[in-house]
C-alpha cells in the first residue's frame, strides 16, 4: 500500500485514525519467493546464484532448499537482513552462489517458518544437456550491434549494386545485383531477444538473452532481477547504490561455461569502449549497465572463474574504465593486466608486432582527451568508442566535431574519390 494511500487516508480521516493504521506493516504476511524468472533455462552444470527473499520477517527457522529432491540447504549463507522492496519492513535473504545442476526437469522447492507463519516457494526449471561432441578448434561469434534485418537490406543495397547507369551514386531502383555474405550462410537463425521487462530492449539484456540463454530485465548484464533493485532504480544509480546493483542472482554467460567445463581460451574483440554493454554482456554481471568500472573488473576477476580473467585477449576501446586516476578503486587495471604477463598494445604498430604465440592480450586502442570520473562514481564521464567506419572517411565520431563539420568533410571526401 503507498504511502501516498495513507497520507490520502491521513487527511480524510485524522490523526487520531491514522494512529491505528500505522500499525498496519506489522500486519503484512510473510512470503518467500525464489528470485529467478518464471522462465528459467540452463544448461546442465551452467552455474547460477540461487538467491531466495522472505520479506516482512527478520528471523527465520527450518529454512531448507531441494532441487529434484536433492537437499542443497548446506550451500546457502542467511539469513542475511536485507531492505527489500525499499519498504520499511524487515527483510532476510539467503543466497548460494555459482550452483550448477544436472540436466532434466528440476522443482526448486523452498520453505522455512517465521514469526507470521510458514512460507514456501516452488519453481520448476529446464535443464538441457549440453555436450561438445567432436570439439570445434574455434568458434567465433560475430555480432553486428543492432543490426536488424532492416540495415542488412540497406548494406545489400549499397555494396551489392552495381552502379546507376548514369553513374549517379544513389539507390538503383531499389535493386541489387548479388547477395551479401551473410545472405548465403547455410544455416540462419533468429534469436528473440526483448527484454522481460520491454518489448523494445537495450543492447545490455539483449547481449545477455543470447550470451547466458535466458531474459534479462533492461540495464540487466547477466543477472537476473531482485528486491534491492528499488534502491537504484527510485535512488539513481551510483556509488552509494552500487551494492544493491551487483547483489542480484548472477547466471554464467556461455563464454564463462566453454572456458570453465572444457578449457576454451576466449577473447572479445569490439569497436566499442570494451566495457560497453554488448561487449560486457559476454562477461559482466551487473543490474545496471553503466557500472562500468565493475563491468572491467569482474573481466579481470570473474565470479564464475574463480576471480580468474574472462577472457585471455581484449581489444577495443574504453582507455579510460582502467585508468587508477579514474576508477573509484584507484586500481591501474593496465598494470594488473601486464603483472599477469598480458601484452598490452595500443596503436595498430603495436598489435601487428604481436607474434601467434602471444595467448595473453590487452589491446586498447581509445582514450577521451580528458579522461575523469563521471559525477555518479560508478564509471568513466565519456564513453570512449573507436571511430570505426569514420575512420575510412576521414572523420571521427559526433561529439568531437560538429554534425555539420562532418558533412562538410564528408562532402569533400566524396568529391574527391
Ligand atoms: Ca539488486
């Protein structure tokens, strides 16, 4: 009930009224909930934190979990008090981190008593089998970011048309003459990506819909929602709120499981700041995506990896999430990197003197020109992307010349090509 509802009965009615009311938090029911979305799907041993909230209680007895029959009570620490809900009621939460299970149907049953009476939970779950059989040597995952079916057509029609007749640079008639690469691929699929809480999602959820196999609520990075999300979510998010965004059930991103079960080494290559979400979503977890100090750190210190490095190789942008005159920690994760005999690089001189044998290296290839803080605490103030395509003009991105600079140059260019 809001408190605006009480304040609307407050007024209404009295004091005297309201004196009665006010106790009604205390009349509030205990309840346990299983903080997983309804449809969660895994992969047999995909690890995932199991995190269980009886809100509305601050003491609980004979608490005890069983998946498939199996008693996993021994795995969770709590009750932990916890402001759930940002109500002000008390709350406790038990959690177990990084529990993995065995392919089939499994029934998440929970219960526990309380002061208020005893609660429950039950959640079913898919558990798929997941077997490499004769091992890939490579798998290499290329993502266009936010390329819908609608730029493909645009990319087909400017690079595949031969051109116009009377040599005008324009769009043929609407016609191509031959198909894009990507157009003959022998086998295409669709993932379905939008978010559980949008039906228009944000790269961070979408990253991670593909990346851990399950949705993800908006501003998710490979974590499913919780009760200390009100924290961040009414209070804003930074550094004061940091907890409740890295507090939520963590679940393992596919690149996470290949190298934990079978050893695979990995890399992530983008264009964009390397913390950024489509390129963090193979590897973070976090609630909401501009936490980008702790997006780079948990790259380096992996929950699902024994705090172990992610990734064997990074390159891409986002200079300035490493920098110790930036982060908040004040880590120089640079030096970290290169105390753990990774090769660190920074022009493209520098990445071609790299030898096939090097299996360890950070490449990172932007800097803003002022590299600081943003006022939240939690990230870099400019997010620094490589300026990829405009490099081939000539041009580099918005923000660091003018809209109509560009087109200015990019009229010459054209002229003179
Ligand atoms: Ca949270």
């Amino acid at each position: 009930m809001s408190t605006r509802f009480w304040s609307h009965i407050r007024g209404l009615l009295g004091l005297p009224v309201f004196g009665l009311l006010a106790n009604a938090p205390a009349l509030a029911q205990a309840t346990m909930v299983i903080a997983w979305p309804e449809r969660t799907r895994l992969l047999e041993d995909q690890r995932v934190d199991l995190v269980i909230e009886i809100r509305h209680v601050s003491s609980v007895a004979g608490f005890r979990v069983t998946a498939a029959g199996r008693d996993l009570t021994s795995q969770f620490r709590g009750p932990l008090p916890a402001q759930l809900d940002c109500d002000e009621t008390p709350d406790v939460v038990f959690r177990a981190d990084a529990v993995g299970f065995p392919a089939g149907h499994i029934r998440l049953q929970a219960s526990a008593s309380t002061p208020l009476g005893p609660v429950s939970a039950i959640q079913d779950v898919l558990v798929y089998p997941f077997q490499l059989g004769q091992p890939a040597r490579n798998i290499i995952l290329f993502i266009g970011d936010g390329m819908s079916q609608p730029y493909r057509d645009a990319a087909r029609l400017v690079a595949r048309s031969t051109p116009h007749p009377k040599g005008v640079p324009r769009l043929r008639e609407g016609f191509f003459d031959d198909l894009l690469e990507m157009d003959q691929m022998p086998i295409v699929g669709w993932v379905i990506t939008h978010s559980l809480d949008r039906v228009v999602p944000d790269s961070a959820n979408t990253a991670s819909a593909w990346a851990t196999g399950n949705k993800i609520q908006t501003n998710g990075l490979g974590v499913f929602p919780d009760g200390t999300d009100c924290r961040w979510r009414l209070g804003g998010a930074n550094a004061a709120t940091l907890e409740a965004i890295t507090d939520n059930p963590k679940v393992e991103t596919l690149w996470e499981y290949l190298k934990r079960r079978f050893n695979y080494r990995t890399g992530i290559v983008s264009t964009a700041d390397i913390a950024d979400a489509t390129p963090a979503g193979e590897a973070a977890h976090v609630a909401f995506r501009q936490a980008r100090f702790e997006v780079i750190r948990q790259h380096w210190e992996n929950p699902f990896l024994g705090n172990r490095p992610a990734f064997g190789v990074i390159l891409g942008g986002g200079w300035d999430q490493f920098l110790p005159s930036v982060r908040s920690d004040g880590r120089d994760l640079v030096a970290e990197f290169r105390n753990a005999a990774y090769r660190f690089v920074s022009t493209a001189t520098e990445l071609r003197s790299v030898t096939a044998s090097t299996d360890r290296l950070l490449g990172l290839f932007f800097q803003s020109a002022n590299p600081r803080r943003a006022s939240d605490g939690i990230r870099a103030a400019v997010d620094p992307n490589m300026s990829v395509a405009y490099d081939k003009l000539r041009l580099r991105r918005l923000g660091t010349v003018s809209r109509k600079q560009i087109w200015a140059t990019t009229r010459t260019n054209l002229s003179s090509t």
